[in-house]
C-alpha cells in the first residue's frame, strides 16, 4: 500500500517538476497585479513571492517553549505579514510618526556592516531595498508602540534597581574533584 501511494505520488509530481511553463500553457504571473489590497493600497504578487522567499523557520513558530507550529500555511502567513506590515506604515503615516528616508538611511549603514546583514547582501538573500524596507517597517512599529511613552533617566535607574536580578550576571560557581 505505501509504495504504491509513492509511486503514485511520484508519478503525478514528478512531471509537474520537469515540465515548463510554456510546455503546459501556462502564462508568465504579472507579478505588479494585487494579491491582496490593505485600505486601497495594493501588495503586488511579487512582494507576496519575495515573502515567500524569505521567510524562516521562526515565522512558522506560535511559541517556542514548548515549541508550537502555527496552524496556517506558508502562504497565509506570508500574506498575513505582509498585510500586518501595511498596517503598521498607514498607521505611522497617518499619525506623523514614519520614519524618514534619511533615518532608514542612518540604520542601514549602521547595520549593514554586520556578519549577517553583509552575507545576505552578497548571497543575495536579499537585496538592500528589501533590507530598507524591512528597516522602515521596525522603525515605524517601534516608532507607533513607543508614542506617548517618555521615561526620565531617574525612572529608568529606578526600575534598573528594582530588577538588578534581571539585569546582572548570575553568581558562578566551580566545582572540582580530586579523583583517586
């Protein structure tokens, strides 16, 4: 019964993998056509594949102890983000919070000379306007979550030393033994 179920598999994947789109007739995706509007905003097809492409493992996690799979596919997640991500820039547009070109600038020159950032960049995992846009998007939720919050140095010592727990190193210890 299994070998049969592959071999079926097999047989009807297979040739789908092989073949190209001109030998099935297919069209080339007009990857600037919507794939889904946020408030009269388009999110073309092809940011909807560029998320695909690069979404990791993390994104498909609820919660990571215990580890907990998100129940949607790739492709609602990936849609999901995108939309969320649209959200958060309209909001920050709309109140006078988006961060400004010469901002997401600053970060990324910041930032780009990190292993990981400097790696993708020459693999082209992914490209610097993805990167910037990626920077803009966690300017502008960082911007809109911290609104109306203001902290005083006082009131940030104060809290330091309520939880120096948190925020110290833990006691070491070592053990030995004589071994006989």
């Amino acid at each position: 019964m299994k070998v049969s179920s592959i071999i079926c598999l097999v047989g009807i994947f297979l040739p789908c993998l092989v073949m190209d789109r001109e030998s099935v007739g297919q069209s080339t995706l007009d990857l600037k056509a919507p794939a889904a509007t946020v408030n009269g905003e388009p999110v073309t097809i092809g940011q909807f594949y560029a998320r695909l492409e690069t979404m990791r493992f993390s994104d498909f996690l609820a919660n990571i102890n215990p580890i907990v799979a998100k129940t949607e596919t790739s492709g609602q997640l990936a849609l999901n983000s995108l939309i969320a991500g649209r959200l958060v820039l309209q909001y920050a547009k709309k109140i006078g919070v988006m961060p400004t070109e010469a901002e997401v600038n600053a970060e990324f020159e910041s930032t780009k000379s990190g292993p990981d950032i400097s790696q993708a960049i020459q693999t082209k995992k992914f490209t610097v306007e993805q990167i910037k846009e990626d920077l803009a998007l966690q300017k502008a939720f960082f911007n809109v979550a911290t609104l109306n919050i203001t902290l005083s140095q006082e009131e940030i010592k104060a809290y330091y030393d309520r939880h120096l727990e948190l925020h110290g190193r833990p006691d070491e210890w070592t053990v030995s033994g004589i071994r006989v």
